[in-house]
C-alpha cells in the first residue's frame, strides 16, 4: 500500500484489520493520540485529503493512494501552521492530550463553520480548559504577555514551557516512544462481582503463537496493598492484591498475557477458562450494613486498616461538638433533608497505562501515567522486595489526572510481567476498561440537619454521610474525612456533629477525584444555608457572611483533628462574596425567554485545606550552568496542572532572570530526592515553596561569590538582570560560571517542603438559570466565580483552571453518570454513552480573583487547580431551587429527572 504522510510517501501494508491510528503510529507519528478508540473524542484526528477524520475509525488501507496530515506535518516546510501559532498565543491547551486533534480540527473550519462552533467541535473533547481558551484561538486571541523583564515572571501571564511541542506534537506522553523487543500485556477480567477463583487453565492460551507467559494470582508476591498512593502508607487500608484468587468487582483483574503482539494476547484472554465459585455480592451500600449481610473482605482486620470487616466498614467516624440535638430543638428555623451524590468517571483522556523494562544494570523502569512517580517507586519497592535504587519511576507529559493518577492500578502488573519475562512489556488500558476498572468519584448518601436563630446566625449543623468505596478502600477514609471537614468548619457554629461510614460493596473502586469528597456534600451543606436563609427572610449572600469563618475564629469540624496546622495564610471569602454578588446583580444580556421558562439565581462557597494533613513532601535542587542558564529539577507532574509554569516563574524571579532560562527536569525518581506527588492542590503550594528555597540559597551563593571576588560586603549585593551587582559593579551569571569552573563545582541550591503549616483557599460560585417548566430543560444563563488562591502566580493559566473545574463539575451536575445495574456491571463504560462536556455544552464563566497575599505560600501564592470544582454542583442546585422553588437532592439534573417534579408542580 502506498500513501503521503506529511508529504513523505509510505509504502507499508497495514495488518488486517488495522485501523488509521495505530498504523500512523507505528510510522511514528505520535501525534496522533488514542483516546477512546470509538470516534467519540477527537484525540486521533487527522486530515485525510485535507479533511478532518477520526483515525481510530478509519481501516488503514482506506488510506491508499491518499494524503494524510498529523500534527506533526500541519505546518509543512515552515513549522508552525497559523492554527499552531493561535493555539500557543491563546494557551489553548492544558494537559494538552486533546490539542493535537482540536487543532487539525479547527485548522480545517471554513467561515460558515466558525460561525457555529458548537457543531463544528461536536468530535473533539477537551477534559481541561472548559473550551474558552480554545475559542480564543480560533478568534484569533493572545492570553500571553509578549515580553517580561528578567526578574518579574511571577504573577504574569506566561506561557507553558511545553507548548511549543505540545501544538507541534512534538510533546511525549506515556507511550509516544519505540522500544526494540516489546511485549504487550492483556488482562482478563473477572465477569462475576463477587467469586473465588477455583482453577485458571492456561494451557489453550500457552500455545497461541506469539503469547510468552500467563500470569495468575499464583505469579504474584501475595503482599496485601493499596492502590491508592499517599505520603503516609496508614491512610489507606490494606486490602488489595496484584492478582487475587478473589474477585469482589466486575471488571477486576484475573490473569494478564503476555505476548508479541496485542492481538495475540487478546486471543489468549479468550483462550483462558477459569473455574469461579460464585459468592454472594453487595451492590447496595445500604444492604451491606444490614445485619447477616455477606462480608467482602472476611479476613481483613483491624491490623489491616480496615475500620470493621465483619460491618464492611472501611472506615469510619463520629464526633460532636456542643449539644446539636438541644440546639435544634430550641432554633428558630431548621431545615433536614437526605441528598445523595452520584458515581462518575475522572476521564482523562489518556486512559492509565504504561511500560517497564529491566535496563543493563538490572534497575526496573517504569515509564507511566501517573500524578505519584515517587510513591509508586517506593510501592514497587517494597511489594517485590527490591532496593529503591533499583526501580525507577517516571513520567514525561501526562494526558490528564483529575486525581485518578493518584493511583497505582497498571505499574505492578507491568513490573511484575518485566521481571517474570525480562523483557520490555507494556499494558494500556482501552476506554471500557478504564470505566470499569480503576476508579470513580465516590457516591455517598448526606443527610444534613441546620438550625439558626431568628437572626441568622447558625445554631446547629449536622451530617452523616454514607459513602460507597466499592470493592477495596482505596481513600476511602481520606475522602469521607475531607467531605465532613472544611464543608461545616468555613461556618461558625456552637453545635456541630458528625457521623460518617465508607462502607464496601461489591462494585468498581472508589478513589480520589477533584474535590476529594467536597463536592459531595457541599450539595447538602449549602443546600441547608439557603433554606435556612429563605425560612428567615435573608439573602444567600448575606446568610453567608453573618457565619462564615473569619482571621481569628476556629475552624472547627469533630471530631477534634490530632493536626493543628492550618492556619489563615490570607483571607479573601468576604472578597469572593462581594464579587460573585456584584456580577451577578450587574447588567447583562437578557435572553427572550417564554412565560414557561423560570429564572433563578444560586450561589455556594467552599474553603480547602491546601494540602493534606500528615505531611507532604517536595525536594527541588537548581543550578548554574555554563551558559549561565540555570537546571531546575523537581518531582511534580505535569498533567494539565501547570506546576511546570509555575516552578520556572519562581525561579525566574527569585534569580532575576527569565523563564526561557529556567530549564526543567521533572518526574523522574532517578533525579534524585522526593517528592510525595502532584496531589490535594499541593503543587503550588508544597512543589513550589522547594523550588523557591532552591532558587534563594543558590542567589546567595551567587552574591557571596561575587562579594568575595570583589572583596566587598556581601550585603552590598543584589541579583539584576542575570547579573549579580553592587553599587556600579556588575557581574553576569556567565562569569560566575567561569568562577565555578575554575573553582571546579557548580554553584548549586537546593530546597525542601514539608508541607506545613498549611492555609486555606476559598472559592463562590454562581449561576442564574432558566428553567423550563414543560419539559425539564435546564439553561445557564450567567456563571461566575470568585477564587482566593492569594497572590495570582499565572492570571492566565490560573483563569483556566478554574474554567476547567467549574466545566468539569458541571459536566458531573447536568449529566455524566456511570451507570450501574443490579448485578454490579458497569452499563455505560464508553464516551457514546456517558456525556462528557463538549463545546456547546459549556457556558463561559466570568472569574474573579481576591486580592490577596498568602504568608505561608511561595511569593503569596496558594493552590487554585482543585477547588473550582467543588461548589459548582451546591449552586446549580440552589439556583434551581430559587427557579422552580422545588429542592432537587440528587444530580446530575438531567431534564427526566427534574421532569416528574415539575409536573406536579405546575401541571401538564
């Protein structure tokens, strides 16, 4: 077969049955990415005879005699197509997965399609950006400051250091590189929720061509784990295995083959037969409190770190301050009500996967997916027994994470197929496998109860939340701990109770997701604030301020925490209230809207803890190069976070020279040091604290040394523009890089973060919907939020990311939701089926910032890329109920559900 990639021609026959994508692939034009396999997200998009096409759809032989342009060649002779270039002026990008199909895409659009670019982007799914930065490249718009001195990068509007490859599709994730000798693992997974495995019979699938060994629970150390990954190993409890001769999921893994080629290791799946018995199994959270109900773990105890087996209780907690039952008997107003919150998917859209590889001198790669490269090193470690310096862990660009990277569900299977066969192995989930497989935001059940006195001022709050962890406890405490947390400590309150249970079921895990629990019962807690407010007479916003928590006061939820670190950094709420109610009351378009249309406004808060209690660590190290540039090398990940713009901002201003001279080295455990992971919106705040201790001890070697070949006071010294000077002396870095040559040792600084004290970040939300009485339809009419994230590192990527999260949780409130049914399977484990945000679905947000300026945080600075998320979901429901005067308590708010309700309401 013959074909023009790029303008190169190609004469390679493509294997039967191959689709476009990997066969382009296998060229090795990695820009074209898989992201679900199915035509449903636009990441594997080329131009075919300059035509836009999902290439996972297209059979490779459909190709012949055709041209085909990847990103890589959209530019042709002159290396950046103008679409590139809008791309990068805009930042039209986060983790940057999907970019590479969004611009060929909107590099194709005529005149007329620009006009309705909600069509014309129906085939490509950004999970980040929430698509504004996307439309502004299209339209032509620059977000970056064009020019910065040396010295001042911090709070400017910067660009991300991978950009240029990112829009070129020059830019690497897990697997965008070749390896001679690869072997591909499949796994078979179990189709039973709950069953003990009695016999595997291997032989059938042993004598396909091509397939090297099966791997069973029999291969694998037996060593009980967590796949979720945290500082302290006592978070989580353990009760996991690599393979396990139990399966208590649908969808969890019994063997893996390994094998020359995918295909073969498919065939061999099939080949397997595997005798389960079968056990009873537990869908419902509820039932499997019941007395006499069937037990998950049995043999799990305490020693485990699982609150009560025998209960199927994972963890748990109850605590109270005050007498609630006396203050709400004596309340002026009370409200109680039972909300419950729904599973969804994190959906990043490069799905967990990756390789691993014994190299020379025996160390164990693992080049992955992942937000914690360095737990899951020292995870490998101890799970085979291994000396730390002997694996290695890392990651080049991430395609996403939202929180579900902070997992470790492929690095064992792919370190225990490399040492079983001593060959490379690599192992990428498909889409269905990543729904139901690895793991969701937890459901939980919220019952709140709030009083206030007939002034407004909370007498009482009390919640109970039931939360479903699935199968294993991966975060399963963490999660229920955060979501009774800051959700009743940002509100003054003499009375406050807590009871909370995270109990097992036989379904898909649970883990970590954006928020972690937040958002789930901020639905309640809000919820109860606007009731409260409306019984009394009172508006939301001031509601609001009579209880918040202010510089000064506790903030306080029981049971009493054994950390007392938290403190008040800065405090921008009151800003934050006072912004969203000022945009929301301030003129704007008025839609023409029918009598059956209801408008009503809803607004909610949130405080966050900027980092996790118990500790987080970052290491960061920085050095002078010849050149007089400057190797900054750090653990965090990069994966849409924009940690890597960041740390070089910090570094740049601290040494009073500009970000192009910051060059990063990241996520790679064989640099050296530790760093606990780009997790609980500590990037910022803890990653960025260690570059900036880094960068300040090596500007004052820098000055020493200057002062000590000048012989002049060292006080007398100061760093400006890539020089060291004092008074009308001036040193550039280039000579001080001959001093350490001459010297014979770089000048160097290193630093570290511990995380603590910690601070705290706030953030409002508000809508105006219009709700149609007669069908259920639902319309956003203005979205605007409010964040203290203290001072502003990056306006621009910062504006971002909040644009994101708010588009991210509306997608979770309006309509995604996995699916399952009553036997425990996932039903809707595909894109086609589960409804990800796209371009016309999201509504612009305008986003504020509180002036503010964090004295804990680097520069002032705290972390912003998690909280937007959290309130959105509380104030689409308050809105709704301020529109319908009917209070839904259960998203997402789909028009059939709002329906039923309305139709009672307001008749046919």
């Amino acid at each position: 077969m013959s074909l023009e990639v790029n303008g190169k021609a190609f004469a390679q026959q493509p294997r039967i049955g191959q689709c476009l994508r990997t066969f382009l692939r296998e060229l090795g034009h990695f820009g074209v990415k898989k992201g679900c396999d199915a035509g449903d997200c636009g990441a594997c998009t080329v131009l075919l005879d300059g035509e836009p096409v999902h290439s996972c759809l297209i059979p490779a032989f459909r190709a012949e005699g055709r041209t085909v342009t990847t990103i890589e060649g959209l530019g042709g002779d002159h290396g950046t197509h103008p679409m590139q270039q809008a791309f990068l002026d805009a930042q039209g990008f986060q983790c940057g997965f999907c970019t590479a199909g969004m611009i060929l895409t909107c590099a194709s659009l005529n005149q007329a399609q620009r006009t309705d670019l909600g069509t014309a982007l129906k085939g490509n799914i950004c999970r980040c950006t929430g698509y504004r930065s996307i439309e502004d490249a299209i339209l032509g718009k620059s977000n970056v400051e064009a020019s910065v001195e040396a010295g001042a990068a911090f709070g400017r509007s910067l660009p991300a250091p991978a950009g240029p490859g990112v829009v070129r599709g020059t830019a690497r994730y897990t697997f965008d590189t070749a390896i001679d000798g690869l072997l591909h693992i499949k796994l078979l997974r179990s189709p039973h929720a709950h069953a003990r495995i009695v016999a595997i019979d291997k032989s059938d699938a042993l004598s396909i061509p091509g397939v090297h060994a099966v791997l069973t629970h029999e291969d694998a150390p037996s060593v009980l784990m967590s796949t979720a990954r945290h500082e302290k190993d006592w978070m989580d409890p353990e009760d996991t295995r690599i393979l396990d001769d139990v399966v208590r999921f649908i969808g969890q893994k019994v063997a893996a083959v390994i094998a020359e080629t995918e295909a073969a290791a498919e065939a061999a799946c099939r080949k397997l037969k595997v005798s389960y018995e079968i056990l009873p199994a537990l869908i419902d959270p509820e039932q499997a409190m019941t007395p006499g109900a069937p037990v998950v773990h049995p043999d799990r105890t305490i020693a485990n770190r699982v609150a009560d087996a025998k209960r199927n209780l994972a963890a748990e907690t109850h605590g109270e301050f005050g007498d609630v039952a006396s203050a709400l008997a004596t309340s002026a107003v009370t409200y109680e009500a039972t909300f419950h919150s729904h599973r969804v998917q994190h959906a990043a859209l490069e799905t967990h996967g990756g390789l691993a590889w014994l190299d020379d001198s025996g160390v164990l790669n693992v080049r992955t997916s992942t937000q914690v490269p360095f737990l899951t090193r020292r995870a490998l470690s101890d799970i085979f027994q291994l000396p730390m310096d002997k694996v290695r862990v890392f990651c080049e660009r991430v395609g996403g994470g939202f929180g579900g990277k902070q997992e470790m569900f492929v690095e064992d299977i792919l370190a225990l197929a490399a040492l079983k066969t001593g060959r490379p192995v690599k192992l990428e989930l498909t889409r269905e496998e990543q729904f139901i497989a690895t793991s969701t935001r937890h459901p939980m059940r919220i019952h709140v109860k709030a009083g206030a006195d007939s002034d407004g001022k909370l007498t009482a709050l009390q919640l109970d939340v039931l939360s479903n962890t699935g199968a294993y406890g991966n975060h399963a405490g963490p999660v229920m701990f955060h979501a009774l947390a800051e959700s009743i400590a940002v509100y003054n309150c003499p009375n406050k109770r807590v009871d909370g249970l995270a109990v097992y079921t036989n379904t898909v895990p649970a883990g970590a997701f954006r928020g972690y629990g937040l958002p789930q019962a901020l639905i309640a807690v809000e919820a109860a604030i606007d009731e409260l407010a409306r019984q009394l007479g009172i508006s939301p916003y001031e509601m609001r301020r009579r209880n918040v928590v202010r510089p000064g006061d506790p903030m306080l939820s029981p049971p009493p925490s054994e950390y007392h670190d938290v403190l008040y950094g800065s405090y921008g709420l009151d800003q934050c209230l006072d912004l969203v109610e000022r945009a929301m009351q301030a003129d704007g378009p008025q839609p023409e809207l029918s009598p059956d249309w209801l408008v009503g406004d809803g607004i909610a808060l949130t405080m966050i803890d900027t980092v996790p209690p118990a500790g987080h660590f970052a290491d960061a190290t920085i050095a002078l190069n010849d050149d007089g540039d400057f190797d900054l090398t750090v653990g965090t990940a990069e994966f849409g976070n924009g940690t890597s713009t960041v740390h070089r901002q910090i570094a740049a201003t601290m040494l009073a020279t500009t970000v192009e001279r910051i060059h990063l080295r990241q996520s790679d455990t064989a640099h050296g040091g530790h760093d606990t992971g780009a997790y609980g919106s500590a990037g910022t705040f803890v990653a960025g604290k260690a570059t900036h201790a880094a960068a300040v001890q090596l500007a004052s070697e820098l000055k020493a040394a200057a002062a000590g070949a000048w012989l002049c006071d060292v006080q007398t010294c100061a760093l400006d523009a890539d020089s060291v000077v004092s008074g009308v002396r001036r040193m550039p870095f280039t000579e001080l890089a001959q001093l350490a040559r001459e010297r014979g040792r770089p000048f160097a600084g290193s630093g570290t973060s511990g995380g603590t004290p910690r601070s705290v970040g706030f953030n409002v939300q508000g809508f105006r919907v219009a709700v149609n009485k007669a069908t259920g339809e639902l319309r956003i009419l203005r979205s605007v939020h409010a964040a203290d994230a203290g001072v502003v590192a990056n306006p621009m990527q910062c504006r971002g990311q909040v644009e994101g999260g708010v588009a991210q949780a509306l997608g979770a409130a309006l309509y995604e939701e996995m699916v399952i049914d009553a036997s425990g399977r996932v039903t809707n484990p595909k894109f086609r089926d589960y409804h990800l945000p796209s371009f016309a679905d999201v509504p612009r947000t305008e986003v504020f910032f509180a002036e503010t300026s964090d004295t804990i945080g680097p520069l002032g600075a705290k972390s912003m890329s998690e909280s937007p998320y959290n309130p959105v979901a509380a104030a689409l429901g308050n809105a709704i109920a301020d529109a319908t005067g009917i209070r839904f308590t259960a998203p997402p708010f789909k028009p059939d559900r709002l329906f039923p309700a309305l139709l009672d309401k307001f008749g046919g």
